[in-house]
C-alpha cells in the first residue's frame, strides 16, 4: 500500500533544499551587489586590481568576498601611511648619510647617470662608492658567511626576515643569536607576522629571556592589526656593527639550505656587503624597527664612519605601499626602456604589470636580446600557472623564456647590459612591486653584471627553452587554468 507520509516528507525535505539553495543564490547577489561598489571606492590607482577584485567577488561570490575584505580594503592604504609618518618622524634625527656618499672618480657612462638619476628621485641617499659586494649563490655558503659575521660582532646585530623557521636551521641560528646576546651584544630581530607565522612565544621566548629585542612588523597585537595580513615585509636583512649587511631572497629555514625533501636544491641570490652602503641597509632597518617598536635607532653608534673597502658603486633601494610612488615598478620600467643590447631576468614569481610586460615585448621588438628564467616548479602552483598566460605574448615578440627545472627556484636579480645590476628581496610580480615592503640593491658597472649574467648562463643548464611552436600546441585544459588565473594574477 502507497505510503503518502514518506511522498509528503520527501516534498518538505526536497522544498527544505530549494530554499536552502535559494538563500545560498540570493546571498551571492547580495554580496556582490553590495561588495561591488566598495571596491570601486577603494581610490585604488591600478584598474587592473579592481578589475580583478570584482570578478573574484562575481565568480565565486563567498569566497571572493571573503579575499576582498582580508586582502582588499583599504587597510593596506591606512597601515602605510603610518609607516610612512614613522618613517618621516624618524628621519628627522636620523644622521645624513650624504657624508658618507662617495663618487668614484671616472665619470659613469651617459645611460648609468640617467639610471643614478631615476634612482635618486625615488631615494633620499645616493649611490655610494668604496663598497665590497660578494655575490652569494650557494644558500649554505650565505648562511655560512651570516654566523661568521654575527660571531664577530662586538656591538650589535639587527636582523629582519620575512620567513624564519622555527626547525633546525631556525633554532640554530637563534641559539648562536641568544649567546652572542648573553655576552652583551645588543640584537634586535624583526620578524614578518605572517611569513614567520610559526614562530611562536615557545621559540621567541630564549630569545627575550636572553636580553634579545623581538617585534613582529605586522600584523600587531590588536584585533584591527590582525587584519592588515596584506601589508607585509619581504625584506631579507642582517647588519653587523653598522659594517657588514646582507640582503636578497634567502630565508631562515631547512628548505632555503636544500634540507627539505620535497623542494629539494634551492636556487637563491644573496649578497654579503661591506662599506658605506651598509649604512643605507641599517637605516632601512631603522625605519622599520621604528614603525614597529618606536624605538629610534639614531644614535651614531649605529652608523659608524666607514671605510672604503672595495671599488663598487651602489646603492640600497627600499621600496613599498609607504611611498607615494612604486618604487621598484618605476625603477624596473626605466631600466627596461634604457637597455640597448640584452636583459637577463631571473625571478621566483612572474606576473609583470602590462607596463611591464610592454616595456619587455618593446625592449625585444628593438632589437634588445631579452631573457627571462622563471621557475617550473614551485610552492605556489597557482603563480607559475598565472605566469604562464603571459607566455604567448613574449614569445611571440622574441623573448627568451627558460623555466628552470632543478627544482626551487627563488632568486631575484635583474642585469641591463651588462652595466647596471639588481639584486634583492623583490620577485617581478604585482604584489612585490606594488604591495609589499622590498629591499634592494643596485649595482653599477660591468663586474657584478658578469657576475649575474655568468651566473644566469649556468642556471641555463638546468632549464629548459619555451619554444613557440611546442608551447603552441599545450591542451586546451593547460590554457584555460592559465587564462583563468590570470583574471586574478594582480592580487595574487
């Protein structure tokens, strides 16, 4: 016999779920009804993160919402402009530094003063000569050269890391900082609170028993500063004495020494310093322990005269959402449109900006010899995918392309010409040259430029070329995840 109790339950539960499904629909609308309009508001002065914002809030309403008000609001705009009070507070105290900013006694060639030009519009120092610069691509070697220097030091070490792990290579490096610390050396460590988010009270407190200065640069202690997770120090820094710096892509943990058995080798560029633009790394760091602690650093014992101790011309370069211009974007775009016979690229991420991504195609369409070394693997799939939508385009215009096939890769230099050379913390994406705070250095003159383009050539070995053709003929599949992440790639 036809039970109608089962027929009449199943209509309720089947209604229960039209109107569930309704609800989920009709929230999505609303969301982006609402949503939409405040990202046009947010006064940003990239279209392209705008666009990308609205079509993450359309295409995946919950989620995309969700993104937008972690990452999107202006919070960014506000935490910087606090940056960039601290920044002005503190440089009033700060010693001059142009004492210090020595010029070799040859003239620089026509194409590297327009570049020193640029460079000193965007910078308060200049470029400085009498400078040792060591080129380190053996992250042990780095590493290495960073425990000599800190068990040298006979007044103070500051450090600050965007990635710290608390492993074994994290916990060496911490217990060499808390004896040191013990023998009355002043250390000072600033940490990024969402890179180091694994650094706990259970590491960090040996370090603070020890008499060691600890601070987070962001997020901070209160609810508001746990939500600024998109404002973020990528710089890579280590001062000795105000003597010896070190900066470039390099992190504290196992993986960035070849430890871990997942990544494998890891391809990195750091730079070991000594001379007067160690002075330009320390006020950097100065800054940022300011805007995080208020503690000013600006006595004369952190900035002691130095001595020139090689022949390099260089120049420490910082830039971020603090500023009023995107420093390493305007600084990348110049280079790009001055060189005359080769560029060579080496990055973790790539996703160029379309100004970028025309200086590149039009630096190669006038006969320049571009090449660029991105990686074919990495932590973040989704970046080298969103990459890869970018290929066509420069390829189709000349440029070389080579993915690197030795696992991680994370170096990020740039060379024009074999004259002018970069070397730092910022990859060639969005968000380095428009949203984090990046440390770089620039150098002038042929030696370290062959140093790097020598460097690229061996790294050649372990890539392999993008070939039109080949890359022409990849699935339907591959070509729609990279078009699709793309519509995302300016807030990647």
């Amino acid at each position: 016999m036809f039970d109608a109790t089962i027929l009449v339950a199943t209509a309720d539960a089947g209604s229960d779920a039209a109107v569930f499904w309704y609800g989920v629909t009709l929230g999505g609308y609303l969301l982006t009804l609402l949503l939409t309009p405040w990202v046009f508001l947010q006064k940003k002065p990239h279209p392209e993160s705008t666009l990308a914002w609205i079509m993450a809030i359309i295409l995946l309403p919950y989620l995309g919402s969700l993104l937008f008000l972690i990452f999107g609001i202006n919070r960014v705009a506000r935490r910087a402009a606090r940056k960039q009070a601290a920044n002005r507070r503190l440089g009033g105290v700060l010693p001059g530094l142009s004492q210090y900013q020595l010029i070799p006694g040859e003239e620089p060639s026509p194409q590297l003063q327009r570049l020193m030009r640029l460079t000193d519009r965007l910078q308060i120092d200049r470029p400085c000569y009498g400078n040792q610069v060591e080129v380190l691509v053996d992250t042990n070697r780095a590493l290495g050269l960073i425990e000599q220097a800190i068990l040298s030091a006979q007044h103070s070490v500051n450090l600050e890391y965007y990635i710290w792990q608390p492993d074994r290579t994290g916990r060496k490096l911490r217990d060499l900082l808390i004896d040191r610390a013990k023998q009355g050396v002043q250390i000072r460590f600033l940490y990024d609170g969402i890179g180091s988010l694994w650094l706990g009270r259970r590491f960090l407190a040996p370090m603070r028993a020890a008499g060691i200065r600890v601070a987070s640069f962001l997020p901070g202690p209160t609810f508001r500063e746990r939500w600024s997770i998109n404002l973020r120090s990528h710089r890579k820094i280590v001062i000795v004495d105000g003597k010896t710096g070190f900066t470039g892509g390099m992190n504290i943990g196992d993986e960035y020494i070849g430890k871990n058995r997942y990544l494998g080798y890891w391809r990195d560029t750091h730079l070991c310093l000594g001379g007067p633009v160690v002075l330009q790394l320390q006020q950097v760091f100065a800054e940022d322990w300011f805007f995080a602690t208020s503690e000013m650093l600006s006595h004369a014992e952190w900035y002691p005269p130095p001595q020139e101790l090689g022949d390099q011309l260089a120049h420490v370069v910082a830039g971020g959402p603090d500023q009023d211009t995107d420093v390493f974007h305007t600084l990348l775009f110049a280079a790009l449109n001055e060189a005359v016979e080769r560029i060579t690229i080496t990055t973790g991420y790539f996703i160029p900006t379309p100004a970028l991504q025309t200086a590149l195609e039009t630096a190669a369409a006038r006969g320049v010899q571009v090449r660029l070394l991105l990686p074919a693997h990495g932590g973040h799939r989704w970046m080298v995918t969103a990459g890869r939508s970018f290929y066509d385009q420069l390829l189709e215009a000349g440029i070389e392309i080579y993915e690197y096939q030795h696992r991680a890769l994370h170096a990020k230099t740039v060379t024009i010409d074999g004259l002018w050379s970069l070397v730092g913390t910022p990859n060639f994406d969005t968000r380095s040259l428009r949203l984090n705070f990046e440390v770089a250095v620039i150098l002038y003159g042929p030696k370290p430029a062959e140093r790097l383009e020598n460097n690229f050539t061996a790294d050649l070995k372990h890539a392999q070329r993008i070939e039109p053709a080949t890359w022409s003929q990849r699935s339907s599949g591959k070509r729609l995840a990279e078009q699709f992440l793309r519509l995302f790639s300016p807030v990647l």
